[in-house]
C-alpha cells in the first residue's frame, strides 16, 4: 500500500514535471514576427493576471531564451501609449498601472484604491528618514530629528506596511532596526531603494539635513523604550 502511495505521489510530480515540458516557450515553428507576438500576448497576460508586480525570472518561463523581456516590455508599453494605463517597472517586477490623470475619475467611480495610505507630513519625512539610512534605530530616528518618536508613531507606519523590523542593533540592549518594504516600493512607485532621489540633491533643497538634528521640525510623541517585535516582511537594500 505504502508503495501504491508512492508510485501515485510520484506520478503526480511527473504529471507537473511533463506539463512543464510540454510548454512550448520557444516557438520555433512560427515566423518571427508571430513569435514576437506571442511572447508579447504571454507576458502581457501574466502581468495583467497577476496582483504583485511580476519579476524578470517569472518572465522567463514564458518566453523564449532568446528573448529579450526589456524589449518585449518596450513594445507592449508602445502599444499602451494612449491607453489609461501603463506598463510600470516598480518593486523589482512589473505591474499594470493606471495613468496618474484618470485618478480623479476612478476615485469619483470607486473610491480610493486598497493600499492608499494616508500619512501626515511628519510621517511622510520619518519614513524618508529610513528610507536613506536603514537599518536605523527608533534612538537614531529620535536624535536626527531632535525629538523621540513614539512605538505609536512607528507603529502606524509598520500598521501601513511601509516599514518591518530589520536585524538588532550592535548597540547597547541590541533594539531592532527599522527598514522599508515592498508595499514602500509600491506606494511610491519605485523599483529599488537606488530610484530614491540623490541625498545630496534633497541637502541643496533644504529638506534633509543628514548632520544636524532638527529640533522643532515636527511633532513627535516622547517615549523611551524601543520595539522588541521581529519581522520577517524586510526589504533589504
């Protein structure tokens, strides 16, 4: 019986195994320009289907080894111009967006979509505060901006999703370490941490001063102790 278990067991990773097979993601017998084509329909399916951005690895199993997926990308967004939608490189994959001037429309429609977040101006600079200097300790975040900063505080951003607990600190009593997320790529529509705006750039405008605590620049609630809480949701630079 045991065996009979087995032989099915592995009959049903050999079905998976040969279905794998079967696909045909080269498309030899086609002429190239159908090919193309098909690889376009295939890629721009699974991205259409998908509910988190689709990374280039995925990709590649849909299409052929000589196929460029940037240029394959190129070409569907081509035949998107002029569409209410885009095709977005954001997260590390790629996600069907809808065109920032049809916002209005669509909220007057449906509402405000699932992950809007709704931050104050205080939160939007903490959170641009452990953007650039992850991993950073709630005490680090408190003497950069001259103020100590609330579990509360922190805790709305990690309620949003924005941010996780990163790896605990050398320092003393060894408190975890803030850093962001894959929905903080999303929010804000970047790839990686790398598409940030230059710190140097944001130094010139006067909104970051990386040297200086600033004393009177929000009002944070005081609190001394720090997060204990792990997570396994980080995003590493």
């Amino acid at each position: 019986m045991v065996d009979a278990v087995r032989r099915r067991g592995g009959s049903r990773s050999d079905d998976c195994r040969s279905a794998d097979q079967l696909f045909d993601r080269e498309l030899d017998h086609l002429p190239p320009e159908a090919r193309w084509r098909e690889w376009m329909n295939r890629v721009e399916a699974t991205i259409f289907a998908a509910s988190e951005p689709v990374g280039r690895e995925t990709l590649g199993r849909i299409v052929g080894k000589s196929c460029s997926i940037d240029l394959l990308i190129d070409d569907i967004r081509e035949e998107l111009r002029g569409r209410p939608y885009d095709l977005v490189s954001v997260a590390g994959g790629w996600k069907h967006l809808t065109r920032p001037a049809y916002g209005d429309a669509i909220r007057a429609a449906v509402g405000g979509g699932e992950r809007e977040v709704d931050l104050t101006q205080s939160e939007v600079l903490v959170l641009m505060c452990i953007a650039y200097f992850q991993p950073i300790t709630r005490a680090e975040l408190s003497f950069f901006f001259g103020k100590e900063i609330s579990r509360d505080f922190i805790g709305h951003l990690r309620g949003a999703g924005l941010i996780a607990s990163g790896p605990r600190s050398p320092t003393p009593g060894a408190p975890y370490t803030y850093v962001t997320t894959k929905d903080f790529l999303l929010q804000f529509g970047l790839e990686t941490l790398r598409d940030l705006p230059e710190l140097e750039a944001l130094e010139d405008a006067g909104l970051l001063n990386r040297h200086s605590p600033t004393a009177d620049a929000m009002p944070i609630g005081a609190t001394t102790d720090e997060d204990g809480e792990g997570d396994d949701d980080a995003l590493s630079a």
